[in-house]
C-alpha cells in the first residue's frame, strides 16, 4: 500500500509538471502570436473603458495558480479607474510582469501590484523582493533578445525577452510606454503607464 501511494504521488507530481509545461508552451504561442500582430503596419486596438481593479484582479487570480506560494499584494485607489484599453491584452501585460519578477528574481516571495492616476493617464506598478536585474541587463530588457540565461538561471527554456517586448509592443500600441528599474530597498519594479485618453504622451 505504501508503495502504490508513492507511484500515485510521483505520477500526480509527473502531471503536475507536464501541465506547467504546457501552461507555458500556450503561453509562449500567444506571445509569438502578439508579436506577429502588433509588428504589423496599421494595427488599430478597439478600446473600450475598463474598470482597472477588475482587470488587476483577474491578472492576480491567473498569476496565483501558477505561482502559489508566492505572496501577492494588491494597492489600488479607493475611487475606481476606467482606462479606454484592450483588457484582454492588459491582463496578459500584468500576468507576464508579475511571472517575471519571479523568474529574474530568483528568490521573490511577495509581488506588489499597484496602479495610481497620474494627470492624464495611470501608472502600472509591479514591485518584488526578489534580486533584482543586472544593470547591464536593463537596457535590452524589453527588445526580445534578453534571456534568463543573461541572468545566470538554470532554467533556459524559459524565455523572459518574448513576454517582455510582447508587453512593450502591447503598451506601445496603446500609446504608452514601460520601464524597469531596481528599487533602491531591493527588488525589482516593472512599470508601465496608459493614457485616460488617446494621446502621444511620452514617458516623464
């Protein structure tokens, strides 16, 4: 008997990973995908007013069943924020900055997303206690060439650079921008902003 629960342990952990696996090859085909589309001339996002603490939500929910053990905290203003976006493609932003504060982290244990309304538009805020990013690594954080491999991970199948210049190609078509920087109290924080209206506001 004691030995049959070890094999249903070791199949049902066998599944568990082959499911993870899988989570992350659809993960990596919706990014190619994203690339392909938003690198196209002309691309015209349908935007409709959505309510930020909903699309927020959605992204912790997606992100703590892959992440369990890792602790989310969520800093929103009391007064709802309607943002004109594609909320689909948003929640996939918010989902793929909080998967990478854990992967370049290498130690993360508490991701921190916030949002706050500044004049025109609304930033998006990503913090974690993890290790941080290499300096040299910063610049082309964001242009598809950077992989965990520049951080010194173990794990080379997993590719930061596509879902991170997916995100920017994302934001950009929503006529905002991002950044990502080190926290002067550790940790990493990847930010980006969106207008509250359509506009060409550049990063101040």
């Amino acid at each position: 008997r004691g030995l049959g629960d070890v094999y249903k342990r070791q199949r049902r952990d066998l599944l568990l990973e082959v499911h993870k696996d899988a989570q992350w090859l659809v993960r990596v085909t919706e990014n190619i995908l994203s690339v392909t589309k938003f690198s196209a001339d002309g691309v015209k996002l349908k935007l409709t007013e959505e309510v930020v603490e909903e699309i927020v939500g959605s992204a912790v929910l997606k992100f703590r069943k892959r992440y369990p053990d890792v602790k989310v905290a969520v800093r929103l203003p009391e007064d709802p924020l309607l943002v004109p976006m594609d909320g689909i493609l948003i929640e996939q932003v918010l989902v793929n900055l909080m998967e990478n504060s854990v992967l370049h982290g290498k130690h993360t244990s508490k991701v921190e997303i916030s949002a706050e309304e500044e004049k025109d538009r609304v930033v998006f805020y990503v913090d974690d206690d993890g290790a941080g990013i290499r300096p040299s690594a910063l610049p082309k954080l964001f242009e598809g060439t950077f992989r965990q491999g520049d951080e010194e991970s173990c794990d080379s199948r997993r590719n930061m650079g596509i879902g991170l210049s997916v995100c920017m190609s994302i934001i950009r078509a929503h006529q905002g921008d991002m950044k990502a920087e080190n926290r002067k109290e550790g940790g990493a924080r990847l930010s980006f902003w969106l207008p509250m209206e359509r506009g060409t506001d550049q990063w101040r």
